[in-house]
C-alpha cells in the first residue's frame, strides 16, 4: 500500500510541474488556454525595473527560460532578459497586438498587415513569414502530431491557418463567417475557438476539416478555455456559460441581471472554480460545475485583460491601470499597484515575477 501511495504522489507531481515554473510560453499559459501558472508570487510584489517600448502595448508578454518577448505598437517585438535588458528587437511593418508564441527556442507572433512571423528566439534572426489577409489580433497556439509541429493563428480574414512550425508553409485553412479575434485552444488533436459568427468551432488540426460547431448566439470576442470535454465562453451580450463539447449544448448561463455588458477578458480555471472579468468592472469567480457564483471583486474601471490564476491568488489588470492580486478563496484584495496607463492584455508569471505591459508604452516587471 505505501508502495503505490508513493508512485501516486510522483504521478502527481509530475503531472503538477508539466509546465516550468520559468516559462509561460503563451498568453494564457498553456495549450488549453487555461490561464493558469505553475509559479508563485510575492505577497506584496515590488517593482523591479521597466523597459520603454516607442508606442502603446496591446499585446501580453511570454516568458521562456531567462527571456520576455512582447510585441508594441511601434511595429517592433522585443526580447528582454529577465533583468529588463534589451536583447534584441525585430521590426515588422505594422502594429503588433497579438501575443507571441514561444515554442522550441522560435518566437511566433502576427502584426495588423497579418503577417505571422517565425523569429529565432536566441538571435532575433527571421526564420520565414506567413501572409494572411487580414489582421492578426489572437495569438498563435500549437500543436504536435507525430514528427510535425502545426502552427494554428485565426485572422479578420474570417480564416483559421494552419503553418508548418519548421517552414512557414501553409497547410491549410479553415473558414468561419466572421473575423477570429482570440486564440484557438488546442487539446486532443483539436482547435477550438469562438468566432465573430456566434458560434463555437471544432476543428481537426491534421486535416483542417470541421469536427462541429456549436450555436453559441452572439459574437465571442475573446480566447475560449477548455479542459476535458467543456469550454468555457464570455460573449459580447454580457453571457458567461459553460458548453458540453459531447452534448453541443450549454449547461449553464450566468449574465448579470443589470450591466449585460461585454467579456472580452478570457476565464481561467483551476479546480472546480473558473475565473473571468467582464467591462463592467467586475472580476468573477464560478463553480465551474454549475455557475453559482462564489465572490466578485469590483476593480474600478472597465476589464478587457484576462486574469490570471497563480497558487490560491488571481491577479487581474483594468482600463485605468491598476494591478491587483486578490485571494482565489474569497476575491479579498492582497495587493495593488497603480500603473497608471490602462491595461488591455493579460500579464505572465514566470519564476516568482510578474510581467505586464500598459498603453504608456512600458513592460513593468514586478517581484521581490
């Protein structure tokens, strides 16, 4: 009996540290986008150095190893170490909103010309370009199939792409009836994401073909969390429900019964709790199981930045600049800090720091 209590807790573990707690290698964390870090944070984090880009930041930081990469507004991505050193920065011709992609020492990252680019990660070297036609907002996600890794990026040209990770060559494209402007989560062979069309797509990554797509009614602005067989979607009608990928039907819809205003913010979920924040100001957290609502935090101002989950602590970022960390148990503030120029895109935790960008331009890092 000790014996095979033993070999659970490694599983466990293992399972537990599948994602480094130096890396957070896409904007939401992980292939799922389930915005969840493996790392942890100060109780009361300190400001240790920014770093001035030349134009607004849009886009979320990733973290891979001893290296930040972000995108701005000025048409540049730029590589930081750890520390807030330039490293190194590679210009496109237009703005960069989407999150970068870190995967296998390659940094993948779309601009406003819908142009997805494939950049070495130690050298700032172009590796190859991929043209869309139209607007990248939603950043990359992969995935890995025998001995090829597929690139998934959605576009305003109402197209999922699919790109060979070594060449750049396009595989294929999927067709929706709207514009794309999340990411698609990727699982079991699958990527899913909600369009501008109002409905929830499954596509197989290997051949493009359509799996199903689910009526969801209204437009879906931002990135859909998925774990097992459920997604979990904000809509731009002020709804945040849950769907059963095997039923094709919603289980469970909460709105608030006033405000019905847009989630743009995309969940995160741990346990049987998922987290999300609507424009009304709102920070929410659910049983993910049913809806009941558990807490909410009321950060004063709009919320268009995903939260984040770290430990039993959710930090949250709004339009007028605050970073806060509240208690995943009970939605008690733990911290703020006021930026002062508004946050739009959720931030990384990587290796006890906290990475975030603002609209003054700059990536702030903060830690103990």
């Amino acid at each position: 009996m000790k014996y095979w209590i033993v070999v659970v807790l490694i599983i466990l573990s293992f399972g537990a540290n599948a994602q480094p707690t130096s890396s957070w290698p896409i904007f939401r964390g992980d292939q799922k986008l389930n915005g969840v870090s493996k790392s942890t944070i100060p109780d009361s984090p300190e400001l240790l150095w920014t770093f001035q880009t030349d134009d607004n930041i849009k886009s979320a930081p990733v973290v891979a190893g001893d290296k930040v990469v972000i995108g701005s507004t000025d048409g540049f991505v730029y590589c930081l170490d750890t520390e807030g050193k330039l490293l190194w920065k590679f210009e496109t011709n237009n703005s960069i909103e989407a999150p970068a992609l870190i995967l296998d020492k390659t940094v993948y990252i779309g601009n406003l010309d819908g142009m997805l680019y494939a950049i070495e990660l130690e050298t700032g070297k172009k590796l190859w370009e991929y043209e869309c036609e139209n607007q990248i907002i939603g950043s990359a996600n992969w995935w890995k199939s025998g001995d090829k890794v597929r690139i998934v990026v959605g576009s305003y040209d109402y197209y999922l792409h699919c790109v060979d990770a070594k060449t750049g060559e396009g595989l294929w494209k999927y067709e929706s009836d709207n514009f794309i402007n999340g990411a698609a989560a990727c699982e079991d062979g699958m990527a899913m994401f909600g369009g501008c069309d109002g409905y929830l797509h499954m596509v197989d990554i290997a051949t493009g073909k359509l799996v199903k797509k689910i009526d969801v009614a209204t437009y879906v602005a931002n990135s859909v969390a998925v774990e097992k067989d459920k997604a979990y979607i904000g809509d731009y009608d002020g709804r945040f429900f849950q769907v059963d990928l095997k039923d094709d039907r919603t289980t469970w819809v909460w709105e608030h019964e006033k405000t019905k205003l847009q989630f743009i913010a995309s969940p995160a979920i741990i346990g049987d709790k998922v987290v999300t924040a609507n424009y009304n100001k709102f920070l929410y957290c659910f049983n993910k199981n049913t809806g009941e609502m558990y807490w909410e935090y009321n950060t004063g101002r709009h919320v268009e930045a995903s939260p984040l989950i770290v430990q039993d602590k959710v930090i949250v970022a709004n339009m007028r600049g605050d970073l806060a960390i509240v208690n995943l148990s009970d939605g008690k503030l733990v911290w703020k800090y006021e930026i002062g120029g508004q946050i739009i895109s959720n931030p990384a935790v990587a290796d006890g720091k906290i990475y975030v960008g603002a609209y003054d331009g700059n990536v702030y890092c903060f830690g103990k």
